[in-house]
C-alpha cells in the first residue's frame, strides 16, 4: 500500500517517529459498531478515526481481531493471517490501514507469540498425534507425575486461576499427557525452542509488514521463553517479576533466551521499507530489567507498567520517573508512560482509592465504591503529567472521556476467564472494557445502530458521551486535545526533563520552556511567580493557587 503516509515515511520524514508518539489503544469489540450485533467491528472503527484525528493521536494499537473461539476476547488466536467474521474480513482490515494513513495516523497490531488458540490447526494436530511427536513439540506437552501421570508436570498456576496444566485424552479415551497454559485453558502455550514456531512467527511478521502496518504490540512479550527444567513455582500465578534486579526470576518469566528471539525480529522490521516498531508488553521490573528489551536491536518500545502502578504520591512519581528516564537513556531508548489499558482497572477509578492501595482486579457492585469525583480529578491531573514526560504516552479508548471502571457491572454478565478459574473471587477485566459512549441520547449511547452491547453499558456512560463533550470548555475530551496540540507544538514529549524545587507534596519539572505543577498537598499552593498559563487539569483557586491533584503546564517568563 502507497499511502501519502507510508510515502512520506519511505523519504525519510518522521524519522524515529515512536520517540515521542501519542499512540491510542483500540479494544476492536468495545469501541465501536458498525452492524448492530453488540460486538465492535473493523468497520465500526473506520467510521470512527475522524474522533481520532481530532483527538490529535499519532498512532493506534488495536487488540486483536483474528479468528478465534474468544476464551479470552481474542488473545486465544486460530488463524494470525486473517479477520474474525465478528470483527469484519480482511478486506476491512486492508481499509482501516488505508484510511488511518489517510488522516496521518500509523496503525499497530497486536500481535500474541506466547500461546495460539486450542482451536489453531497447529493444536488439533497435536491432540491427534502421539507424544514426543513432531506436532506436539510445537506446545509445551509433558507427562505426568505421580502414580498413573494423575498430577500435572509442576506445581505452576495460571495467571487466570487454577493450574497451568490440561490433561488431554488418548484416541481410546484413556488419559494422556499434559499441556502447558499460563492462561486459559483454550490458550496452549508454543514451544519457542521449535524452529517450526520461530519460522511461523517471521512470516507471520511479514504477512501484516505487507499489508501496510507501523507495528506490533507484543503480547506476554516476557513469557515466551521457559526455564528448561519447568521447575515448579510456589509463588503467586502473578505475570510480573520482582522488584529487584538480583530476585530469583519465576521459571515462566523474563528468560534471558526471549531476547534472541526479538533480535531475530528486528532484523525483519529493519528490512523492510518504513519505520514500523515493536511493543512489548512485559511484566518486568525493575525498570534496568525492563530496559534490556528496548537495546538497539530489539524492541523499540516496552510498556512502562512500574509507572502504571506507581502510587499517587509526589515521592512515588518522582522515583519512577527517574528510574524510568535513566533505564531506557542506558541504552538509548524511549521511555513509555501509561495509565490505563483493556487489563487494569481504568484510572479514573484506581486513583479514587486509597492511596498505597494494591490494585484489585475488578470491582464489583457489592464491593466499596470508590469516589468518582475524587477518581476523575485525579486521573485529569494524572494524565496532564503524564504527557508532559519525555518519551511516548499511550492511551486507551475512552479515557479521553474520562470514563471509570463499570463498578456495579451485574457478575451474570461478566466474561473474563478470570471470574470463573478464579471461583468467582477475581472479578476480574470487563468493568474496564464496556462499550464506550458516543451520543448520549441514542441506542447504546452511540455505540451501534442498536441497543445491543456485549457487556452493559452504565446508565451514568450519557454523562461521557463524545457528543456532550466535543466543543465544551473544560471537558475531559477538550483537556486531552488541548493537551495533545500543546505537547506537540512545546515538543514534550522530546526532553529533556529538567527537576525544579518545590514543597514535599508538590512535584515541578520543565521540559524546554514549558514547567508542568502538580498538586499532591492537602492545600493550594502558589505557582512560581510570573509564569504564563497553558493548561490546567482543573480551575485554579480564586486568588490563582494550584488546588490540590491538579496539575498545570505554564510558560516560564523570558529572561
């Protein structure tokens, strides 16, 4: 595809565009529908990206929309070359990329290397086969322990609840091995010590580079590579790793041998004309862990979750800021800053509760609500910090709305593999992936030509609605767009960030000519003196302080 973004890109213009991108996360069955079904589509977006260029985004990541059987929303893939009937055919794809690039907007994929689908024919192939055959080494199968093989191979968890490990059947019924799946059941892991899967993955690779995409967003980009021997794990089934670099690694987690594997790989992305990058989702910290997958050979960006997780104190934000600069600087890549995404509590809700509180996965109606008020207050004040940082932000649908968690989502309704491996103790994702609203006054807020929606959209989602926000002074979706043009015409997101005094509670940086002030005291404070106003989280005091959780950008005065 020759599209006046790709040409542009091919000449040279927008060289290392994803140092400072604004990319915006696309959860394909919740943001928009095109068809009525209730289930967001391919043409659904299309019809959306106007929104997007508004918005003033440089790129999207979209979830996955392949085929699959949906035991995990997607991220149990049958087939890595092609569209789900739900989310439209290839064809939509092919012109989705095409009128992104229109509008200027790059396009990345996601892309899921750590498990397939039970339903990939690779996997059918190997329940038909015999152990120690060449289908089954493409998965992780093993015998089992104990008289009779009755107990899985280890003592691993998956991250979703319950053991890690499936026992299949023989052909005459009689009890077989045991296969590997650090999630759901319906999501074998592969064997990356297999050529078969490495050479799989390539072409994979190129299949997506040739229809025009900027990128993949690796997912599970830490899990790949298991420790050889599976020795068990008396731990928590939890996808991160320890705080500190000499912590002993879970076996299942961040092996060195994944790094090879991204080498591989960006030798396929520098091969090909453009500039298209790769993403990694991984769970690592500490961030100089974090670091080594963004070395100029491998990945060009790794999601910051250190940051993601940080609590909502000056102190807190400060340390992994700094952390966070001075590991991705080391080897000379850009730092990533996120808030929210389709597998956490959106922070809109997270940073109403207490500060210092673990994150919980899901709330439910009979759970303590969290302050709404006090939750948008802060996220607005969050994410204006946030973008002022060097390094690139992403966002995910819908927080430009300032949308919360759905916290009284009814547990009927709720999908996530979570709830039920868990015994309905975790509820898990869903209240952070309901369909989001468009127009306040139409069926299911504007979602699609019905009022059918996949998960049950809130009562209070009219209040978010686009079209009550759109042109509204002091709206989150007018704080975001501001935000966005202001950043790129300041150059934020470039650097570099330079700390200036201020109270304990109070955090004050510059980036260029711009100072960006936020609030975390129980009292106003003033701003330095002089300085011109940008943009602001929330409306300062009467007599000009900053309140408490906001945050300010202003101009210093010339000299």
């Amino acid at each position: 595809m020759n599209t006046p973004l790709t040409r542009a890109r091919d000449e040279g213009a927008d060289t290392e565009w994803w140092r400072d991108a604004v990319i915006y996360q696309i959860y394909p069955r919740s943001f928009a529908d095109s068809d009525g079904d209730g289930l967001g589509d391919l043409p659904g977006v299309v019809a959306r990206l106007d929104h997007l260029a508004s918005l003033g985004v440089d790129a999207v990541w979209l979830s996955p929309f392949y085929p699959s059987p949906q035991a995990d929303a997607g991220y149990d893939v049958a087939d890595y070359r092609d569209v789900d009937p739900i989310f439209g055919r290839l064809a939509d794809a092919d012109q989705l990329i095409a009128q992104a690039h229109q509008r200027g907007i790059r396009v990345i994929v996601d892309l899921v290397p750590n498990h397939t689908s039970s339903a990939h024919a690779w996997f059918v192939e190997a329940l038909a086969a015999a152990p120690n055959s060449p289908a089954r080494d493409r998965y992780v199968f093993r015998d089992g322990r104990g008289p009779g093989g009755d107990e899985p191979p280890n003592s691993w968890r998956s991250v979703f609840g319950g053991p890690a490990w499936t026992r299949t059947s023989d052909p005459d019924g009689t009890p077989g091995q045991w296969y590997l799946h650090l999630f759901d059941a319906g999501q074998p892991d592969l064997n990356w010590d297999n050529p078969q899967v490495r050479d799989e993955f390539v072409d994979i690779l190129r299949f997506w580079l040739d229809r025009g995409v900027d990128g993949f967003r690796v997912d599970v980009a830490h899990g790949l590579v298991k420790q050889a021997d599976l020795a068990d794990w008396h731990y928590p089934a939890e996808t991160t790793t320890g705080d500190h670099v000499a912590q002993a690694r879970p076996p299942m987690w961040d092996q060195d041998g994944v790094h090879e594997i991204y080498r591989q790989w960006r030798a396929v992305l520098d091969a090909h004309p453009g500039q298209q990058i790769l993403v990694a989702e991984a769970w690592v910290q500490p961030a100089e862990r974090l670091a080594a997958y963004v070395r100029p050979d491998e990945m060009h960006q790794a999601f910051n979750f250190e940051y993601l997780e940080a609590a909502w104190s000056a102190a807190a934000q400060r340390t992994v800021i700094d952390r966070s600069l001075a590991a991705a600087d080391a080897v000379g890549a850009p730092t990533t800053w996120v808030l929210s995404n389709h597998d956490v509590l959106r922070h809109a809700t997270r940073l109403a509760l207490p500060v210092g509180t673990p994150r919980p996965n899901g709330i439910g109606a009979d759970d303590p609500q969290p302050d709404g008020a006090l939750g948008l207050r802060r996220a607005r004040a969050a994410t204006l910090l946030m973008l002022a940082l060097p390094g690139s932000a992403y966002l995910y649908q819908g927080e430009e709305l300032g949308l919360p968690e759905h916290t009284t989502l009814p547990d009927e309704a709720r999908q996530d593999p979570t709830w039920r491996r868990t015994g309905h103790t975790e509820r898990g994702r869903d209240g952070c992936r309901v369909p989001i609203p468009w127009e306040a006054d139409s069926p299911s807020y504007g979602f699609g030509p019905t009022d059918a929606s996949w998960l049950p959209q809130p009562p209070v989602w009219a209040e978010y609605a686009v079209d009550r926000q759109r042109d509204v002074p002091g709206s989150t979706f007018e704080m975001y767009r501001t935000a966005l043009r202001l950043r790129r015409d300041h150059g934020l997101g470039r650097g570099p960030l330079r700390w200036l005094d201020s109270p304990d509670d109070v955090l004050a940086f510059a980036v260029g000519e711009v100072i960006v002030v936020t609030n975390f005291s129980d009292a106003p404070v003033p701003l330095p003196p002089g300085v011109e106003l940008l943009h602001a989280s929330g409306p300062l005091t009467d007599d000009g302080q900053l309140p408490t959780d906001v945050t300010v950008w202003a101009r210093q005065p010339a000299r």
